[in-house]
C-alpha cells in the first residue's frame, strides 16, 4: 500500500494526553507569573516593598541555607503569622483587604516588608 499510513488507535489518545499536559504546564507557569515572589536572604526581604492587587498572594521563600525566618503582619484589618520558616521554604499570603502592611520577621527584627494592597 503506497501512501497510506497506519494510525493505531492510540495515536489520538497519545496526542490529546500529550496536549493536556503542555497545556497544564502552561497554566502552572501562569500561575506562578502572576503571583509575586519575595526572597528572604542575608536578614532581609527583596524585594523591601510591593504595590498589589487586593487578592493578589505574595510568595515569601526562605532562601538563606542556614537561617530560620518566621513572618508576621498585625494590623487592624488582617493579621497573620507563618510560624518558623526553614531554609528552602515557601509561604503564600493573599491579602483580601485594601491598605498598607508592614510584614516583619519575628526572629530577624531590622527586616521589614511593606506591601500596599490597592
């Protein structure tokens, strides 16, 4: 049989699983991308202040290899606290009310974030 080609009946199976998986791929980045990340590295955040979006979540990683953080925010509209953060570690915070919100690292006194939620 010249030009016909064999299909299995697999192939369209294969092919929609393959493009599940890319298209998850694509979602989880952008996820990610529209998230906003803060370092926590030498006893410091970096950035030291943002501008977000009220429900936007903030992404603060612990990324000094020998030290613990632990982040809190006390405020009349929003409180929170992510107990002790270890080397490596991710913490999310949505913030769902509009203001300005220092957050301070309860080990680590001279770090200071602030974060304006329009």
């Amino acid at each position: 049989m010249v030009g016909r080609v064999f299909r299995s009946p697999f192939a369209a199976t294969a092919t929609a699983l393959v493009a599940g998986l890319l298209a998850g791929v694509v979602f989880v980045g952008r996820l990610e991308a529209s998230g906003h990340l803060v370092s926590q590295k030498g006893r410091a955040f970096q950035p030291n202040s943002l501008v977000i979006t009220r429900g936007d979540t903030i992404t603060i990683v612990n990324d000094d290899s020998d030290l613990l953080h632990h982040i809190y925010i006390e405020s009349d509209a929003f409180n929170f606290d992510s107990g002790d953060q270890v080397p490596g570690s991710r913490t999310p915070v949505t913030f769902e009310k509009n203001g300005t919100f220092v957050v301070l690292c309860g080990i680590h006194p001279k770090m200071k974030l602030i974060v304006r939620v329009n």
